[in-house]
C-alpha cells in the first residue's frame, strides 16, 4: 500500500502520526522501505468534528536504523525555541495537484509563517484549547492530502525541532492557511508512551 500519511521518526522505536495508515518510506531517489505497524495510539480524547487533540503515535514492529536516509527530529523542549510569526519549513509527499499526483512521488518542501491560531480553528473548536493548534499560511505552497503526519520544523542550535504535525487545511490552489497540531503541547503525553527519548 502506498501511503496516506507521512511521519517523522522519534528514537529508540519510531513513532508516526497516523491519520490514514500504511507506511512505506519514500525519499527524491524513490527509495522505498515498508515498514509494519506494531500498534497504532490515538488521543483518547480526539473529536472528529472539531479536530481536537488530533495526535496519534504509531509503534513499529521493529526499529527504523539511522542512515544517511533517516534521522531522528527533536521534540521541542520549550516555547521560547522559536518566536511567534516566525517561518517554519514543512515537507511531504503528498498531492501536488487537486487529482492526485503529478509525476514521481517526491519529497516536496516548503516555506510557511505562523499566523494567529484563530484563523485555523475548526467549527465547534474549543476557545480553550486554541493552544493545541498552530495556523499557517504560504506563498504558493500549503499542506495537503497525502501531507497528514508530516511536521512544520526549524533549525534550533544545529538541530531540527518538530513544531507541529499536519492536521488539515484548506482545499487545493486557494492558499488558505494550513493547521498543524502544536508538538510542545503534546510533549507529556507523547512522553507518555515513549519513555526513553534522549535529550536533544
């Protein structure tokens, strides 16, 4: 099966955001890896409608090896990391045109800037939990299908830090702002589950 969601990987055993599953690993050079998922963790407390505590982890059979293909991304520690409205880089495969895809299935990246949470917020989405959310906007470019799982990133000190995991956005062309799921507010509950993540 070819993938519906994308994920970045977390060490010692990886963990993906699983909106639609089935992983298979693809890089620029169509380098392909499946790999079988163990167990699938959801957000007890996800609401569909509204999107709330939309979050998943996904547990491989077996560990994914470091190489020169994959590497861990670091787990935000702290909110000062990064300023508000500042840009973020974004990566994915999914679809580049309102069909599907164009072309070979590649790693596309992106430039976007954080804007208010607000303008994100789903109908029916709690004015408490605007901080679970993170709301942004791109120059001819946007998170779409087949984006879901992947993470907003910066470069922090040398590393590179997931911001937010693509949750939804906008229909294809138009450029509206894309949601991700804010990392840091999640990060005691991921911690959860994952009991042995290094320090960055």
């Amino acid at each position: 099966m070819y993938p519906k969601c994308r994920g970045h990987r977390v060490p010692k055993k990886c963990y993906f955001k699983a909106n639609q599953f089935a992983i298979k690993l693809l890089g620029r050079e169509q380098l392909e890896k499946t790999m079988r998922v163990k167990r699938i963790i959801p957000h007890k407390r996800f609401h569909y409608h509204s999107l709330t505590n939309d979050i998943a982890l996904l547990e491989l059979e077996e560990p994914l090896k470091c190489t020169g293909m994959t590497s861990p991304i670091c787990l935000p520690t702290k909110r000062k990391m990064y300023e508000n409205g500042q840009t973020f880089k974004v990566a994915g495969w999914g679809w580049n045109t309102p069909e599907g895809l164009v072309g070979p299935q590649l790693l596309r990246e992106g430039v976007m800037k954080e804007i208010e949470a607000k303008e994100c917020m789903m109908p029916g989405f709690p004015d408490e939990k605007i901080d679970q959310i993170q709301c942004a906007v791109g120059t001819n470019q946007m998170a779409y299908k087949g984006d879901s799982g992947t993470s907003s990133f910066i470069k922090y000190k040398g590393k590179f830090y997931a911001l937010g995991v693509t949750s939804h956005g906008e229909e294809f062309c138009n450029f509206k702002p894309s949601t991700f799921t804010q990392v840091l507010y999640f990060s005691d509950w991921i911690k959860n589950y994952v009991k042995d993540l290094p320090e960055p």
